[in-house]
C-alpha cells in the first residue's frame, strides 16, 4: 500500500508477515479492494519492522487496536508470508486455518495459488542484449 505520513510524504508499505494475491492473480482486486475499505481515510498505525529487499517498509497496520494484517489473513485475503517455509508471523497462522476451513475469501477456490507459486509462473523471462 502507499500511505502518508504526518507531513503528506507518500510510503510505500508492504505488509509485514503477509503475502496477498498479485493483481492479476485470482482474488488479487478482491483483495486490495478489501484492504483499500478497512483503511480509506483512517488515521493508521504503523509498526515499522524495516525495510524489505526493495526499500519498502514492512509494516504491521494497526486500526482502532485491530491488526489489519491478520484480518486479512482471517477474511482470507491474504496467506501468511513464509520463509524456508516458516511463517514470519506465526500467530497468523491460526487466521489462516480459519479461513481455510470457514472456506473464506480466496479459500473458496478448492485449489488457489500461492501468490509466491503465482510470481514464480508468471515471471517474465529475461531480454537479453543482442550483439549484432
């Protein structure tokens, strides 16, 4: 998400420990827009756990003493963010499982895509220079 801080400066936020569909991705728009409607017009909080490899922050979004993070892994909008196949944040993981087995949200899909799996198909290939 881009967000802005108390003097109007624009920050791009990634949010820490979850992992939502890619645009183009199925339940990609669902999920923006879903988070888009949590926080429009809201006076955030933003816990700031540095940046990722890309220079965004990674934040965890706090709303009225809501982790928005986790709600949207509990809505099922997003998974839980894994590395060397451990979650980042494991106490989402339980969010997780809820909504898989309420079939919420991107669950309702018997087989959806990892957002990580999706990027991995959907990588364009390289141009390479030509000599000539």
């Amino acid at each position: 998400i881009t967000a802005l801080d108390g003097q109007n400066t624009s920050i791009k936020i990634r949010l820490y420990g979850i992992d939502a569909p890619e645009s183009k991705q199925a339940f990609g728009q669902k999920s923006k827009q879903a988070l888009s409607a949590a926080i429009a017009a809201q006076n955030i909080t933003v816990i700031d756990h540095g940046p990722d490899i890309y220079g965004r922050m990674l934040g965890t979004i706090w709303l009225d003493g809501y982790d928005i993070n986790a709600s949207m892994v509990d809505s099922g909008y997003a998974w839980v963010y894994r590395f060397d196949g451990n979650a980042i944040v494991p106490n989402y993981l339980k969010f997780e499982a809820s909504a898989q087995k309420a079939v919420k949200g991107l669950w309702v899909d018997p087989n959806p895509v990892a957002p990580w799996e999706w990027r991995q198909q959907n990588q364009k290939p390289q141009k390479t220079k030509s000599r000539g």
